[in-house]
C-alpha cells in the first residue's frame, strides 16, 4: 500500500511544479499587450475600451482584450494582431455574448483558481430565463451579460458603482423595462420601475440602507427566470416574510388565489408598488377585503370584526402609552411598565401576522394578550400618576406648616418689637 502511493507522490510534486512553472510563465508571456499599447494611441469608440479598462475585474486579474476578443497580443502589426485566423473576434454579435463570457464562466477549474466558491452557472440559469429564451430566438431587444454587468468596466458585483449593486439595479433593468418604445412590442406594462420607487421595500432599501429588502433581482432571480428557492417569482414573498406566509397557507384563501393563478399576497398588497398596510385595507371605503366581499356575508363579517379587534388592541396600547409618558415625565419611576408595554406591541405584530390566517379566533388570541397588558401598563402608569398627586398633597401641606411656623415667628417678633419700641426714651439726649 504505502509503496505504491509513493509514485503517485513524485508524479503530484512534478505535476505541482509544471504547474508553478506554467503560472510562472502566463505573466510573462502575457507581459507584451500590443491591443493595450495600439488601442490606447487611439480615439474615441477604439480607445474607450482601454481608458474604461482600468476599473474592470478582469484587468485586475490579469486579463486584457484578447482574453475575450482573442488574436495574437505579441504581434505589432495590426493585421497579424487582429487576425482572425488567430482567433480574433472584433464585433461581437448580441446573440453571441453569453458563450462568449461563459467561455470561463462555467469552467469550473479555471474559475476556482480565481474564486473558490464561485458560482458557474450563470449561462445554465440564464437559459432558463425569458431573456435567455428569447435570446436563444434571435430576439436582440433581451438582457445579455453586458447589459446587466457593463463590458470593459465589470465591476465586482459588491463594489457600490456595479450596474448589479442592490442601489443601482433597479435603474439598470429601467434602461429597458421603463422604455416604452423598446418594450413596444411585448405589449407588457412599463411601470414596473416608477411602480417600485413608491413601495416599502426600496424605502427600506434607499432611505434606511436595508440591503435585505428586495430589488427586482431578488424577486425575479439574476440569472434565472425565479430566484432559485422558489418555482415562480409569484412565490417569492414567502422567502423573506416566512410567519406571514406559514398563516396565510392556513387560510381559505390559499386554495381559491391558487387556482386564480398563484400570486396569493400579491392579490391584496399588489407586487411593485407595496405600500405600507394599514387598518384601512381591512375596513373602509378603500378595504381591499371589500373587492370580494360583501359586507353580510362571513369574509365581510369577519374583516369588520377583525378590524375591529385589532383597532381596539391599538387604542388601548396608544392609552396606555399616554398614562406611561405622562408618568415619567413627572418624575415617577415608571421603567418596569414601559419595558412590559413592549410585549403588547409584541402582541400587536402576532396578530397582524395571525391575521393571515383570516380567521377572527387566531387574532382574537394575540389581540386579548394585547389588551392584558394595555390594561396591567396603564393600571401601573395611574396609580404612579396617584402617587405622584399624593405625594404634591403631603409636600402642599409640609409647605403651609412651615409658612403657618414662619407667619407664627415673624409675628411673635414683631410683637416683641413694638413693646421695645412703646418703652419711653430715657430723658436728657
Ligand atoms: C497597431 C494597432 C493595433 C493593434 C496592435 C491592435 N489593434 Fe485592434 N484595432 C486597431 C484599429 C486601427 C482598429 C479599427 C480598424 C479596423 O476595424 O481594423 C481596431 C479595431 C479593433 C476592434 C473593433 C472591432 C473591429 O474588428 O473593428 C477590436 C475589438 C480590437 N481592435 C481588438 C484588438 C485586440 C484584441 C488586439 C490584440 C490582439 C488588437 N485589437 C490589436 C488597431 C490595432
Ligand atoms: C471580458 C471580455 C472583454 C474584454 C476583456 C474586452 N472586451 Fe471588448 N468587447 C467585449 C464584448 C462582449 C463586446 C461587445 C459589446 C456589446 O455588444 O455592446 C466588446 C466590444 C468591443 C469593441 C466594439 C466592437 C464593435 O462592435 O465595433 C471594441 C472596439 C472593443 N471591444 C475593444 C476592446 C479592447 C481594446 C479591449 C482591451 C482593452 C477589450 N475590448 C477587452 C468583451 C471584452
Ligand atoms: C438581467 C440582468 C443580468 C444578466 C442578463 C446577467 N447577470 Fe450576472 N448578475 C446579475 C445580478 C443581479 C447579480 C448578483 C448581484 C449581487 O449578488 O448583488 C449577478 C451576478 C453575477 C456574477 C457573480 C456570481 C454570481 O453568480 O452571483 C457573475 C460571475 C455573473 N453575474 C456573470 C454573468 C454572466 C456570465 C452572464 C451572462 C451569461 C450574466 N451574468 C447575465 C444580473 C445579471
Ligand atoms: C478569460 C476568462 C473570462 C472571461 C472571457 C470573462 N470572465 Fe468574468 N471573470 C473571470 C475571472 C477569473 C473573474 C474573477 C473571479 C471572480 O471574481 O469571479 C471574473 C469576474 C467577473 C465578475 C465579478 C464576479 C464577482 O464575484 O463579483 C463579473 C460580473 C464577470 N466576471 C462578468 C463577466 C462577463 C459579463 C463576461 C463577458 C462579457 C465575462 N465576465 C468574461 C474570467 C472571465
Ligand atoms: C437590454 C434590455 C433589458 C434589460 C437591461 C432588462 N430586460 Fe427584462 N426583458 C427585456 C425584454 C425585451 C423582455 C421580453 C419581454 C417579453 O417577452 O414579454 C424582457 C423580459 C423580462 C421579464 C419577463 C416578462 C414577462 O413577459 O413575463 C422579466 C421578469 C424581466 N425581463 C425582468 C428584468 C429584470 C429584473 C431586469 C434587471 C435585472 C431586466 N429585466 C433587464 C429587456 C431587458
Ligand atoms: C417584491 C418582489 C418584486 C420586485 C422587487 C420586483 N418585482 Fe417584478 N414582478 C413581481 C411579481 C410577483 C410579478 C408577477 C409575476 C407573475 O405573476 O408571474 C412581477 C412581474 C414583473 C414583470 C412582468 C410584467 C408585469 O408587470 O407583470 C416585469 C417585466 C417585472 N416584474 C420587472 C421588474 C423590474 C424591472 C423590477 C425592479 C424595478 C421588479 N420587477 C421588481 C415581483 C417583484
Ligand atoms: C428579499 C426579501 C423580501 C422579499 C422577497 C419580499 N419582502 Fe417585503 N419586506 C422585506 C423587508 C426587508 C421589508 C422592510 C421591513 C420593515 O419595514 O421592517 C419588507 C416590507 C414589506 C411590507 C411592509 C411592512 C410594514 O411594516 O410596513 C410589506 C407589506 C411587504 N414587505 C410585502 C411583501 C410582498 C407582498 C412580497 C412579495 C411580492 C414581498 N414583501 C417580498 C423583505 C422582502
Ligand atoms: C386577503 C388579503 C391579504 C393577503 C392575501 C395577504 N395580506 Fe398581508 N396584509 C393584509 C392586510 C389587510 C394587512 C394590514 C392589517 C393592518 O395593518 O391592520 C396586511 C399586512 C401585512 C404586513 C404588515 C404587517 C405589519 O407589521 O404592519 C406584511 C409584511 C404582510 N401583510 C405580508 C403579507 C405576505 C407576505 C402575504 C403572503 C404570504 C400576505 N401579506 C398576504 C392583507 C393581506
Ligand atoms: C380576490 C378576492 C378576495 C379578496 C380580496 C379577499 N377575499 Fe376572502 N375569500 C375570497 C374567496 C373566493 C373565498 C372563498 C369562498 C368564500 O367562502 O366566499 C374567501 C374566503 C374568505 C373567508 C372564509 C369565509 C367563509 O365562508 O368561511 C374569510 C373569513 C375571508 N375570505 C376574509 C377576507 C378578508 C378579511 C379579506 C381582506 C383582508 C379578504 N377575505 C379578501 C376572495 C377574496
């Protein structure tokens, strides 16, 4: 056993060292660039690649031009340079770009030496997506690579100045999707973009640089047609809002929205333009509970009731919270009632979660725990607002015994002095 590994061992430490040798010499070989040196003496469209070369990933790796656009980079002579006999590729079509960065892309053992745990399967998803299918067809109007991820200055997809970051994507897919006579002829709607600018999630994302809440590659996958923990994009919301989802699965919707065409949370708070939910949603002139349900029937019934628990829990809490300010804002050590108030709160998000499951009992339970501690908070916040007017009483009348003691003294003294004064001068002065 151990005799045999031992040729196995040397042909390791030869091939490890042809292999140092080769690395040693890929630099040096790469070292004379004439694509560089030519392309950078010239203007305009023929230069632009050079000067924007210098911020690109793959410069910084060691890469230049005829990495993608092969040819012969140690030849001065543009005809030899650039000959196609050497593999050149000038143009390169729309139709072509994919397999062209894909060449190193999906090739596991050279993307591991640069990255280990790089993906490689970028081409593989995007195949599967409709612009990879439509691309496929010839259409040239679709996403390519360089589309989302620039060419000649791709940027690592965390760097703040990628065309891909969180921030800057959903400005990238607007070059197209905002563009009404490019999307003319898909006949599909163009306010995706103005859409989302209004919704929760890029507040969350642009105002509170919450990196967690969705751009438009995270709902509808970077690659892929969907995100790959879900089937269809209409799933996705599930994926971030994990209690809201278990609910909304218990409830009588789940199976009448699905045979509608999936898209179950969408149905009420829409997929673009999220807003912020509120009370109104459930009861009112606006509810969306009213688009399909009559007011006697048992959905209307039980939107009116569960708006009305849920309003009543909120102005109980609200109550509560009015009694605690007021409280410590006069000095009263009121720390342990603020502290317990958070579990109303807390109680408050358990049932607008529980809500989804859109039956009265499941609010109603998180609702009464609410309103247990409204009525324990606020009990705790007046009787300190007593202590506090008790405690004014015995400082009003401690105040009086002293003015009555000093109204006493100063009285006794003026007494006295007036005697001394009603004695008769001594005579002779
Ligand atoms: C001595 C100068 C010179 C060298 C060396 C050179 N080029 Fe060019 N290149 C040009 C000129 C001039 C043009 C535009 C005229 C033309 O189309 O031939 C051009 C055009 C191009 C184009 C635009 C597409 C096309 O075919 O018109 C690409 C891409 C390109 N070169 C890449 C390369 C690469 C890659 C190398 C190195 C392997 C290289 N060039 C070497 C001068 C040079
Ligand atoms: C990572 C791969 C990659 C590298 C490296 C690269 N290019 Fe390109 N280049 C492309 C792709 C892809 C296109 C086509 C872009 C498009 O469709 O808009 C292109 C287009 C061009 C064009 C326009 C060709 C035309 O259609 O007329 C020129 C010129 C060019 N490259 C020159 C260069 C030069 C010079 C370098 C080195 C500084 C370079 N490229 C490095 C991928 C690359
Ligand atoms: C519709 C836009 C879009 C297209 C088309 C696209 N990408 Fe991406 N790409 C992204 C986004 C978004 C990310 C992820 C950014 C992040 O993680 O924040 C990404 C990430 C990457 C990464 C980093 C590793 C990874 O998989 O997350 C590589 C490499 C990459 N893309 C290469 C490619 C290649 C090659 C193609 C063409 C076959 C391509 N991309 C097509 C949007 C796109
Ligand atoms: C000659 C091989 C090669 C070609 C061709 C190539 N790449 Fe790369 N690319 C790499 C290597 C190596 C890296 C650096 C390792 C890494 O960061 O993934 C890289 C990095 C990237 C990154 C940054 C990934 C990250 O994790 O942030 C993106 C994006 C990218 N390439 C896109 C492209 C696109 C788009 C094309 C086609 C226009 C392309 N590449 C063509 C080899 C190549
Ligand atoms: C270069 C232009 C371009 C860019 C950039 C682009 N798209 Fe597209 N996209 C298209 C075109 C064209 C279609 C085809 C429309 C169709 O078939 O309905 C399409 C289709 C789609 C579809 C399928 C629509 C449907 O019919 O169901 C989705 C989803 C999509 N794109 C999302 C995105 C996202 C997300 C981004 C940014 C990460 C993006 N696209 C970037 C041009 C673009
Ligand atoms: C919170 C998740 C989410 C975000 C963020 C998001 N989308 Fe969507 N998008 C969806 C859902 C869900 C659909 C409907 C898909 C279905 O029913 O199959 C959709 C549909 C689409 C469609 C098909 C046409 C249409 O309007 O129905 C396009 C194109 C699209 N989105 C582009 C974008 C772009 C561009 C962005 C960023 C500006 C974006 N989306 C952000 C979830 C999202
Ligand atoms: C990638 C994760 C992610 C996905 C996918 C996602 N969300 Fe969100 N969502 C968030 C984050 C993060 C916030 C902001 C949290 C906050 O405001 O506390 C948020 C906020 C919300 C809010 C507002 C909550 C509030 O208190 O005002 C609603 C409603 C919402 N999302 C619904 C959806 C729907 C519907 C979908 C699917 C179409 C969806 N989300 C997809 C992460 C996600
Ligand atoms: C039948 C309509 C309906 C469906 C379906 C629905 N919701 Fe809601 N959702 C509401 C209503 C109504 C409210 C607001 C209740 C309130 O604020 O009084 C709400 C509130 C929310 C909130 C904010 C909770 C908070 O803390 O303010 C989030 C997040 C949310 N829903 C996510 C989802 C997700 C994720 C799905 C799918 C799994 C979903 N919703 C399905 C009606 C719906
Ligand atoms: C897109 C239409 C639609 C919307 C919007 C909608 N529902 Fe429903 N709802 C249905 C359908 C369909 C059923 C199952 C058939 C039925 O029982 O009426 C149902 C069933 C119910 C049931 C069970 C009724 C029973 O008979 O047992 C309740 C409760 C309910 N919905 C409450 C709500 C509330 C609360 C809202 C608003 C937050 C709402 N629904 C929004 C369509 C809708």
């Amino acid at each position: 056993m151990t005799t045999s590994h031992q040729p196995l061992a040397t042909s390791h430490l030869w091939a490890g060292l042809l292999a140092c040798l080769a690395l040693a010499l890929v630099p040096l070989a790469a070292a004379k660039d004439s694509c560089m040196e030519c392309h950078a003496n010239m203007d305009g469209t023929l230069k632009a690649p050079v000067t924007d070369y210098a911020n690109d990933i793959h410069a910084r790796h060691g890469f230049s031009c005829a990495d993608c656009h092969g040819g012969d980079r140690n030849a001065d002579d543009p005809e030899a340079a650039m000959n196609p006999a050497k593999g050149f590729k000038g143009h390169v079509a729309r139709t072509a770009v994919p397999a062209l960065c894909a060449r190193c892309h999906s090739d596991a053992a050279l993307m591991h030496r640069f990255k280990p745990q790089q993906r490689v399967d970028q081409l593989a998803l995007y195949l599967t997506s409709v612009h990879g299918k439509r691309l496929a067809t010839g259409d040239t109007a679709v996403a390519n690579c360089v589309d989302c991820h620039s060419v000649h200055n791709i940027r690592e997809v965390k760097d703040p100045l990628s065309p891909v970051y969180p921030l800057k994507l959903p400005e990238t897919c607007a070059r197209c999707h905002a563009d009404a006579a490019h999307m003319k002829p898909y006949k599909i709607a163009t306010n995706q973009f103005a859409e989302y600018r209004t919704s929760v999630h890029w507040e969350a994302l642009s105002k509170r640089g919450d990196l967690s809440a969705p751009n438009c590659a995270s709902c509808h996958g970077n690659h892929g047609a969907a995100p790959p923990q879900v089937a269809s994009v209409a799933e996705v919301c599930g994926t971030c809002h994990v209690l809201f989802e278990e609910m909304y699965n218990k409830s009588p919707h789940k199976p009448v929205f699905a045979a509608m065409g999936g898209g179950g949370c969408t149905i009420c708070h829409s997929n673009h333009g999220i807003r912020h939910p509120d009370i109104g949603m459930l009861a009112g002139s606006g509810a969306v509970c009213a688009q399909c349900h009559e007011a006697t029937s048992a959905g209307g019934a039980a939107a009116a009731q569960m708006a009305g628990l849920l309003t009543k829990l909120d102005t109980a809490l609200t109550q509560s919270d009015a009694v605690l300010n007021r409280a410590h804002d006069s000095g009263m050590e009121v720390s342990e009632p603020i502290l317990r108030q958070m579990d109303g709160r807390q109680a408050q998000v358990k049932a607008l979660v529980a809500m989804h499951e859109f039956q009265v009992a499941a609010v109603a339970k998180p609702v009464n725990e609410g309103l247990a501690v409204a009525a324990e908070t606020r009990r705790a916040g007046e009787k300190a607002l007593q202590d506090r007017d008790s405690r004014r009483v015995g400082l009003a009348l401690s105040l009086l015994t002293i003015v009555i003691t000093m109204l006493g003294l100063w009285m006794a003294i003026r007494s006295l002095e007036s005697k001394a004064s009603a004695v008769p001068k001594p005579a002779g002065r």
